[in-house]
C-alpha cells in the first residue's frame, strides 16, 4: 500500500503531504506517525500541510486524532503552511481544530517545538526575576 | 420592464461513488470545473469541500450512489450545482442529521451543516428505506 514518508530530523519527524489524500492514507499516516514516534522517542512532530486544496472534516479529524495520539505519547504536534481559503472553509466548515497548534511555514514550526522541547515555551520565570 | 432571464444547464456530468478513490475524484472534477469556470480560490475551496462532504456521507452512510454535476447560467451569472444521490437507509430524522455534532457515526458531525453553510442553496430529500438526495449550489 502507498504510504506517505516519514523523515526523521534530530528528536523532530516531518510529514509533507503532497499526495491527494484519501480516507485509508490519512489513517495509515496516522498509524505510522503513533509508532515512530514511540520507536524513536520523537518530542515532535511537523505535518507541513501546504501543497493540501482542502481539509474537510475527515481529514481535520484525523489530523486531530494524530495530535491527541502524540501528545499522550510525550510528543507535541504542529500543523504548518495552511492555505488561507482551507483556513476559512474549515471555520465555516465548524471545525476549529482544538488542541491542534499551526504555524505558518516549517521554519516556524520547528523553532517552536524545539523550545518546546528544551522546556522553552514561555513559562519560565525567568522575565520576572530580580 | 425587468426581463426574467431562464436558468439554464450549460454543462453536465455525472460521476460515480462508490469508493474512496471515487472521493478523490469527485473532488479532483469538481475542482477542474470551478477553475476552469474562474471561481475564486475561496469558492473553489468551500465548493470543493462541501463537495468532499456529501460524496463521502452518500459512500459511508448510503453505501454508494452518484454526483451530478451541473454548470448553471441566468443570464450572465454563472453558478454549479451539485446533486448526490444515493439507495441507502435514508434518514428518519433531517432536523436532527442538520444538527451540528450530531452522528450516527463516530463522525464530527459536521458534513451536513458545514455543507449547508458553505453553499447557497441546500436541499435535501430523504425518507427511511427510499435513499438521499442532497442537492446543493453556490453563485459565482
Ligand atoms: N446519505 C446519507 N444516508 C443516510 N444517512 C445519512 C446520509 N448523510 C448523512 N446521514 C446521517 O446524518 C448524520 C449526520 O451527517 P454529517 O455528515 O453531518 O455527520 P457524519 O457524517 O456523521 O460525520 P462527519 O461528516 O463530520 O465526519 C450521519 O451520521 C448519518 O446518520
Ligand atoms: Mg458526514
């Protein structure tokens, strides 16, 4: 069966889909993320949506599900490189997309999870010290 | 004196649905025509959508029927028709199926309601035994 790639960067995997998406792809990617991330001990994972026309809501779940999935297993997701008319179509749509974090592009994707894996996220105490 | 220009079919077609790659089909026409007929990137995306949805609601919960797609013109504006068909179960209850959240499925329950919203006209035939047809359109 066709499967999309999965590569691999530092602690971080990247998924580019720029293949049309049907229901049993999106399921397999989704499987195939669940055990690399357990297999590699991922802290993140970067699905870089941009060459996709649509999400509708089947793909929005999954993405969804893949997100719930990861975060259980100690790893955080972010979706990059929504097309704005797929941005307005999902919220009229009546999907939001809770518990997904976006970015615009794969560079700004990464530099969050990398500070969120180095416990960077902006929680520190460290803009109130002195 | 206001003339009443007649709605008219320039361009038809009909695809089946009966697999998931039908879907990606469905979508891959319907995303030719609404380009080739310059819809917006908006339009073409919300149509192409809502189209998405209802095509895999008749695979899914109809177990598989058709799309008819229709090219329609009223004088000079222009506008795409949708009509998916399906023998299925039917739905006892449209109100209820309408209804954002609702699912019989372990869905979102977003399909219908989002295609609702996302087109400008919505109907939708349905009675227990006798199938579901959901006919939608939207004007450039
Ligand atoms: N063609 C159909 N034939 C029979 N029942 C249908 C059909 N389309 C919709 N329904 C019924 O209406 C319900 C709501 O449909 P809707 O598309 O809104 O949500 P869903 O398909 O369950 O989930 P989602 O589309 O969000 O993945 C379905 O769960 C199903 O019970
Ligand atoms: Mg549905």
């Amino acid at each position: 069966m066709e499967r999309i790639p999965i590569l691999r960067i530092g602690s971080l995997l990247l998924v580019t889909i720029q293949v049309d998406l049907y229901d049993d792809l999106a399921l397999q990617l989704q499987d195939d993320l669940s055990t690399r991330i357990a297999e590699l001990g991922a802290t993140g994972v970067l699905i870089d949506i941009s060459a996709l026309e649509i999400v509708d809501s089947f793909i929005g779940r999954t993405l969804a599900n893949i997100a719930a999935i990861a975060r259980v297993l100690d790893a955080e997701t972010v979706v990059v490189g929504m097309q704005p008319a797929v941005a307005i179509t999902l919220v009229e749509l009546g999907m939001s997309l809770p518990g997904i974090r976006t970015a615009l592009n794969v560079d700004l994707g990464m530099e969050y999870l990398r500070q969120a894996a180095t416990g960077g996220d902006g929680v520190g105490t460290d803009h109130y010290a002195e | 004196m206001e003339t009443v220009s007649e709605q008219i079919i320039t361009r038809s077609e009909i695809l089946p649905i009966r697999t998931q790659i039908d879907l990606v089909h469905v979508r891959q026409r319907v995303r030719t025509w609404l380009s080739e007929e310059r819809f917006t990137l908006i339009d073409q995306t919300k149509i192409v959508t809502a189209a998405s949805e209802l095509a895999r609601n008749a695979l899914e919960h109809g177990g598989g029927g058709q799309m008819e797609m229709s090219l329609l013109a009223v004088g000079a504006r222009k506008g795409i028709r949708l009509k998916f068909s399906d023998q299925g179960p039917g739905i006892v209850d449209i109100a209820m199926a309408l209804k954002d959240g609702y699912t019989t499925a372990g869905g979102m329950g977003l399909g219908l309601g989002g295609s609702k919203r996302l087109m400008s006209e919505f109907d939708i035939q349905s009675s227990p035994g006798a199938g579901t047809v959901v006919t939608v359109t939207r004007w450039k």
